[in-house]
C-alpha cells in the first residue's frame, strides 16, 4: 500500500509538469473542474495543444536554474510532476519542489525503484498510472459483471454489479436481500437515470446495482451472474480520449 500524505484542505492552484498523455489529462481536468492551473513544458508543440484551456503555460526545463523558483512554484498548493521516462529529471524536479517548499508534491513513477526514490526525497503522492489502469483493465476483463468503486476496507466494498439471475423480476423486499446476503443496494443505474431503491422496487435484468458489501458475498454472487456489466462503462477512464 501505498503512503501518501493526507490532503488536509480543498486545492485551488496547481502546477502541471511534463504534457505528456497523464500530464495532459491532469491538466485539463483540474482545469475544467474550475482550478487554478500552470503548465510547464520544454516542448512548444505539448505546450501549444493545451495552452488555451489553461490559466498559464510555460515553455521551460524544469531542472534549469531557477526556473521554478522564478515561477513562484511554492505559492501554489500543489505541483503533479509528470515526467516519467527522464528518471534524472523527474527526480531533480521533484527534489527542487521539494526545497523550494511546495506544499504537496504528486509525481509519476515509471518502477518501483523510481517511487522508492521520489518518496525518499519527498513526494508526497507518488502514482502509477499505467499499473493503476493495468489493474482495472485485467479486473473489468476477468470479471465482466463486476466494477469495483471504492474499497472501505480489506473486506469491504462498494461496487458496480450486473443483476444475479435468480434476482431478476423480483423485488428487494421479497428476495430479503440485506439479510439473506448481507449486501446493501445502495442504487440502481436504470436506462441512464439513479434510483434510490426500497423495499418494494423490482429489480430488472438490465440494471446495474450499486451496492456495498463484504467482498467474499459479492464476489459468490458475481460468480453465479451470466449478466455483464455494460463495458463502456466500467471503462470509461480507460475509453476516454
Ligand atoms: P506519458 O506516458 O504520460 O505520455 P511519458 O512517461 O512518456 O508520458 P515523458 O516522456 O517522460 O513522459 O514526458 C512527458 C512530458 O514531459 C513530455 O512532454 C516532455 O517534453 C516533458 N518533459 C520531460 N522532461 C522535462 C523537463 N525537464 N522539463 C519540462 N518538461 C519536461
């Protein structure tokens, strides 16, 4: 497991370095949630692509001197370090945030030895965004009935599940759910629209129940379940440009 260190407040105002594909998508989506964001590249041509749908774009090397001293760095709440394939200069960016002050550091890993090093010297969330979405890809396909969205704890989750077949047409009250599986249905994902279920609501074949549980009743239901879940859906990170 992971360490990261706890966000204690909402953040406003990022730097983005390094456009590539994850670098990119941090940055547009910060953006387009409303946040504060400053992109830096030494690549015009990365640069260009997304310069108008951000506050502020830079074309610089991150590890030149003073580069991100002179851009206030420090005074944002929070710089993503992007660079993955330059270990060098993923590191040195990291570690000049880090000495300059920057509140929180998040930077891409490409191994376990970079993460090891970019914890040692002081990131503050280090990720992995290929393995993380390896991991979702190999699970959605080993399991099609299945989307895993939150994990409480080791033992319990919140998931996306295709109907069971022996609950198709039956309502939550008669089949005594709850009790009988130990599984909360939260919400119903039926033809685009959210349903907050009771005890009298008919569960349809082409649902999709949100529900909470512990892992080993619903993985034994998924297993009984021919239904899948609709796969766009399940991977929608991954299929969106
Ligand atoms: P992805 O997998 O997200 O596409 P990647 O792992 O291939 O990215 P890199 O090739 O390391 O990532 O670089 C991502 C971006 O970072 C590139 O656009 C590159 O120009 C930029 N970059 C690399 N080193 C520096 C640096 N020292 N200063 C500024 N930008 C840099």
């Amino acid at each position: 497991m992971n360490e990261v260190k706890k966000i204690d407040k909402e953040m406003d105002q990022f730097v983005v370095i390094g456009l590539g594909r994850f670098g990119k998508s941090v940055a547009l989506t910060l953006a387009s949630l409303g946040k504060e964001v400053l992109v830096l590249d030494d690549h015009p041509d990365a640069i260009k692509q997304i310069e108008n749908q951000v506050s502020g774009a830079v074309v610089a090397d991150s590890t030149g001197t003073d580069v991100l001293a002179s851009l206030g760095v420090q005074n944002f709440d929070c710089v993503v370090n992007c660079i993955g394939e330059d270990l060098q200069a993923s590191i040195l960016t990291t570690l000049i945030c880090k000495e300059l002050g920057v509140k929180y550091i998040v930077a891409k890993a490409q191994t376990e030895q970079h993460k090891k090093v970019l914890e040692k010297i002081g990131a503050d969330m280090v990720v992995f965004p290929e393995t993380y979405m390896g991991r979702k890809v190999a699970s959605t396909l080993a399991n099609p009935s299945l989307n895993e969205i939150l994990s409480l704890t080791d033992n319990l989750k919140i998931v996306e599940m295709a109907t069971p077949d022996s609950w198709i047409d039956h309502s939550i009250g008669d089949m005594n759910i709850r009790n009988k599986y130990k599984i909360t249905i939260i919400f119903i994902r039926r033809n685009k629209e959210i349903i907050s279920p009771d005890q009298s609501t008919v569960i349809l074949k082409d649902d999709t129940l949100i529900v909470a549980g512990e892992v080993n009743k619903i993985n034994a239901l998924s297993n009984k379940t021919k239904n899948v879940l609709d796969a766009n859906q399940s991977l929608k990170d991954a299929l969106d440009e």
